[in-house]
C-alpha cells in the first residue's frame, strides 16, 4: 500500500506514461543475452549473484561511471548546459501548444525525480515480505528496466535472501543532462539498419536512404543545401526528450543471503527484522548518489492517414507531448536507448 501511495504522489509533478503495455518496445529475458541458462543449483547460484549484482548497482550505487554512457561521463558541464537549453528550445517550439508545461519542466523533473526515487524505495525496500515488484512494470516505468528489477526480486526471494533499503532526509536533486532524439519513438520497431548522427549535443537518428544521402552530398555542389534538406525532413519525425537526474540520498541498506560471511549459521532464510535496531547494518547512514533517466516522447499528429503530419490553419507543425517514463537506473540498462536492441550500451 505505501508503494502505491508513493506512486499518487509521483503523479503530481512528474506525470505518468498511459501507454499500452503492447505499446512499449518488447525485449527478450531480463539478462538481454540469448545463452541457454545452466539447470539445477547452477543456474540458481547464477540468479542470485546477478540479483546481487543489480542490487549493488541500483539501491547501492556502486561502479556508476563504469557504466555510464561515455557521452555523458566525457562532456563539459558547460557544454550540457548549452546543449540542454537548445533541446527545451526546439522542443518547445515543435510544441507550441504546450508552453505552459515547458515553463516549469526543469522544476517538475527535480521533483518528480525524488518522488521516483522515494517510490522505488517503498517498492524495493520492504525485504522478501513487502516488497512489491508488481508495481514495477509498464505503465509505471519502461518494460526492459521493470523486468530487470522484478528479477532481482524474484531471485532473491528464491534464494532465501532478505534486505531493507530506506531512505533519510532530504533528496539533493540537479539535473545532469537534457537532450532530444530525433527520430526516435519508443516502442516502434527497431530498424536493423540506422545511422546515429551528433550535433550541438542533440541526436538525429536517419535511415539508410538518408544516410546515405548525407555521406554523398559532401562532395557535391549544393551539398550543404542537401544536408539542411535531411535535417528539414527530420521535422516530420516524432521524437524523445530525454532527462538525466542526480540524486544525492541519505540512506541506509543491507542485502544478506544464505552463506554471505554475516549470515546466521544452519538458516535458509534469512530475516533482517532483529537487525533494525542496534548497530545492524540498516544503523549505518550512507551517502549515496543515484542517477535516474527519463524520457518524453513527442509525437506528431497523424489521424489524416497521410505521412505530412497534421498542421494547423498557418501551417505550423504541432507534437504533442506523452507523459515523462523511467526508463533507467544508475545505468542498470546502460542508457535503455529507444533506438538500440535492449542491453545494448549506449554512447550517450
């Protein structure tokens, strides 16, 4: 019940997705490799360490920056500041219907991110008897990084595992990068063939034909012309806003599985409810930093049927704007990138 009032209060400021869970992109099993896993007690003790390992990476926040997208990582702060103003520029201005929620963004998604955060705690941290993983999946969060969660669950749960994760205090939020993808939809199909193209920070995805037009103007007369004609056709492609938020959290945490050095001896299950007093490892406060990635997809409209979007009476194109989705966590998913097949690590 307290995750599910944790996700009343997320609404407030950091809207819900309402999309379909046949609209987000399907991925495979929540390891994103295609290996036959191992039977019996292997491929039990093979769950519990990857379990253990999403656990480290996501409530615990260790090896952050081994994972991070290196465009992230690299970047000048400056540059990401120049970089974020020119994306909630165009973003506005594809938007224009709108404004009014681009005006107070920034603010909206340092406060959802805590109430996202404090969500995932109430979901997560109950231990083996409270936690509810249920709550972690679409429409909540993406569909890949609610798999990958519900797993760790699972897992642990089967393995007699228990852990507590509570959050003290105060939440210290900044935004760390915003950026659109144009291009790009989440949920669509994923083209085998597609080109990646940088500039001013932002991400234009293009397909082969477009590609290839872009590479073969350099050497043509007009060949600027050329480029600035993709890039005009790309105005026609719907797109993603994408936010990365740091968190900075006062908290306190333990995972104990049978057999770790601090286990109880002769016990398959573990209970941490004797250690929330004392000098248990929940009474040791630490300060951790947690790093969550957002995405709002902006969509034309086309009930015409045609493919020119729809536009109104003066002609300017309008997209709409979806509600802001979770999507990754301290890079568990290495950047969960729309247009990149699940478990692929992610340059930005």
């Amino acid at each position: 019940m307290q995750c599910m009032r944790s996700m009343q209060d997320l609404g407030k400021r950091l809207r819900l997705p309402t999309l379909a869970a046949s609209q987000v992109r399907r991925c495979g099993d929540s390891s994103g490799t295609s290996t036959s896993a191992p039977s019996g007690s292997s491929q039990s003790s093979s769950h519990t360490f990857k379990a253990k390992e999403v656990w480290r990476a996501t409530v615990e926040g260790q090896d952050i920056m081994e994972r991070m997208p290196r465009k992230s990582r690299d970047r000048n702060p400056a540059y990401n500041w120049l970089y974020k103003k020119a994306a909630l520029y165009h973003a506005k201005n594809m938007a224009p219907d709108e404004a009014e929620r681009f005006s107070t963004l920034e603010a909206d998604i340092l406060e959802g991110s805590q109430q996202t955060l404090h969500f995932l705690a109430s979901c997560l941290g109950g231990g083996s008897e409270e936690a509810n993983s249920k709550a972690l999946e679409p429409p909540r969060l993406d569909e890949f990084l609610g798999e990958r969660l519900q797993a760790e669950v699972k897992w642990l749960r089967e393995a007699g595992c228990d852990w507590r994760w509570e959050l003290d205090g105060d939440l210290e939020a900044s935004v760390h990068r915003i950026f659109v993808i144009v291009g790009a939809s989440r949920g669509a199909v994923i083209p085998k063939e597609r080109q990646f193209l940088e500039a001013l920070g932002q991400q234009f995805v293009l397909k082969p034909e477009q590609s290839e037009r872009f590479a073969g103007v350099a050497s043509r007369e007009g060949g600027f012309k050329a480029r600035i004609g993709i890039f005009q056709e790309l105005l026609f492609a719907d797109m993603v806003v994408v936010a990365d938020v740091g968190l900075v959290a006062r908290q306190r945490s333990a995972l104990i599985c049978p057999g770790d050095p601090n286990a109880p001896q002769g016990s398959e299950k573990i209970s941490l409810g004797s250690l929330d007093a004392g000098s248990g490892p929940l009474m040791v406060p630490q300060e951790v930093e947690h790093v969550l990635r957002f995405e709002m997809p902006m969509r034309h409209d086309r009930t015409s049927g045609s493919d020119v979007p729809n536009m109104k009476w003066n002609g300017q194109m309008t997209m709409t704007c979806s509600k802001w989705n979770l999507v990754d966590w301290n890079w568990v998913c290495h950047g969960n990138h729309p247009c990149l097949p699940p478990n692929t690590r992610s340059a930005w």
